[in-house]
C-alpha cells in the first residue's frame, strides 16, 4: 500500500503573527499545521498495520509552499513517512484552493508515473491559516478520486475505505473503493512526539524539491498553465479590542447586570 498524506506549513496559533503591506508574515514561527498531523498520524498508523501483516506499505509526505515549507514535511517525516516532496515556486505564490488542489492532484500523479500507483491520499480536515477545510473535496475532484470526508474512523479492508464520522448527532459510514481521498478529524487518534532516534532517521529519509516546471509534462499538468489564483488577499488587518471591558463582581445580580448589557448593545 502507498499512502500519500498532504500536509501544509502554516503560522503558529500561538505565536506573536503580525501583517505587512496587507499580508500576515510567514516563515517566522511557521509548522506543521496542527490538524495535519492526526493525518500523518492516520497514514503511520496505516502503513505499521499493513507491515505487521507481512505487507509492503510506504507513506509519501507531500506539501506545496515556501522553501521553508520544507520544516512541515521534515516533521512528517520525523512522524514516520517515509518520503517527501516539496512544491515550490515564485508562480505559485498566494494560491487559492482550487490552483492548490490542481497542483497537489498532478504532483500526486508524477509520484504514481514513477513510482507506482497511490492507494489512498490522506489530508487533515483544514489548515488552521485559511480554515476553508475545501482542500480534500477540491483535491479529490481535480485526482478524478472518490472522498470521504471528516473521518473519525479509518479502516482498509479488500480493496476498500470505511470510515465513521459524525453528522448532526448521528454516526455515518461510508465506504469507498481505493484509491480513494480521506480527509481526518482531529478525533481520530493523538499525534505521536517523535522520539530522539526517529528525528535523528528523518535527517537521513529522501525528500525532493520540484517546480511547476517539474509538473507541466505530467499527464493532466497542462491545468497548471492555464491560470493563477482566482482569488487574491487585497488586504489583511490585525483585529483589536477596544477598551479593557467592564468587570462586575457578582454578588448575585450577575446575570441581571449581563442581561441589561445585552440589551444595551441590541438597541
């Protein structure tokens, strides 16, 4: 089995992030997008189950970005993939989904035309910059794949994904031939911390860089040609409070005090 799992390199959430020229600064505090790894998680996981069956598996770490995206991936590594593939490209700069999607569809491709079919491609549920979560189902229109989406659950069985997630208070199953797109929710396991040895192994794991150049023979790689992003950040903001608020000490009249200030700001 051959697993390629998307990841992507983002700002920390718990960093000072800050704009210039409209623009939130990347590179500074930038890391594997938190929800990325219950995916790289997912795959690992996969792979160890089909090793402990006397089956071939591999996980491929596969990312589009920056240079410095390369952090990511090197972290997925240290996480137990197997391989890696960095996207980068000055065209490429400020990408919407769908571009991204593209990108990603006709890399995944490249990896099977040398390397042998994929079986299954795993991404988290969203990256925690943008938030849109369309990546997957994106991804999985431009593959030509079926998707199953915000996976709790995750089996593979003869030639077939289940997964469970949870809708509106129900569980759903929903199953899919391979290969297939799987997106995962951060419900489906807790993310392993690399050990010393496992960092120390990643150093020594292969991982490539290309450039759009690398894409455009790949067979579907002439979308990539067509356009950039359809969609552009014209402007970006730093959002702040005002004032320090109002603190009450509640001795009882609380709620009445929160009541008459609601009010207050409805009228």
């Amino acid at each position: 089995m051959r697993i390629v799992v998307c990841v992507k390199h983002v700002p920390d959430v718990q960093s000072e992030r800050r704009f210039e020229g409209g623009r939130l600064v990347r590179g500074e505090d930038d890391v594997l997008n938190e929800l990325d790894e219950n995916a790289v998680e997912a795959a690992v996981g996969l792979k160890e189950a089909e090793e402990e069956a006397g089956r071939e598996a591999e996980v491929i770490a596969l990312t589009m970005g920056p240079e410095d995206a390369e952090d990511a991936l090197m972290r997925a590594l240290q996480m137990g993939a197997d391989r890696a593939y960095l996207v980068s490209d000055d065209f490429l700069e400020g990408s919407d989904v769908i571009t991204t999607a593209s990108v990603l569809s006709v890399a995944i491709a490249k990896i099977a035309d040398e390397d042998g079919p994929i079986d299954l491609v795993i991404t988290g549920m969203a990256s925690l910059d943008a938030m849109t979560s369309m990546l997957p189902a994106a991804l999985a229109a431009k593959a030509h794949l079926p998707m199953l989406g915000l996976a709790r659950t995750l089996r593979i069985q003869d030639g077939t994904v289940t997964i469970e997630r949870a809708v509106d208070g129900y569980t759903e199953t929903l199953r899919a031939p391979l290969p297939a797109v799987v997106s995962v929710t951060d419900q489906i396991n807790e993310p392993r911390y690399p050990a010393f040895a496992a960092m120390k192994a990643a150093r020594k794991k292969p991982m490539e860089q290309w450039g759009i150049d690398d894409l455009v023979e790949v067979p579907g790689g002439q979308a990539l040609t067509l356009r950039r992003a359809l969609t552009a950040v014209t402007h970006g903001e730093e959002n702040t409070r005002d004032g320090s608020g109002t603190i009450i000490q509640d001795s009882g009249e609380g709620g009445r005090a929160l009541a008459d200030y609601i009010l207050t700001v409805v009228k």
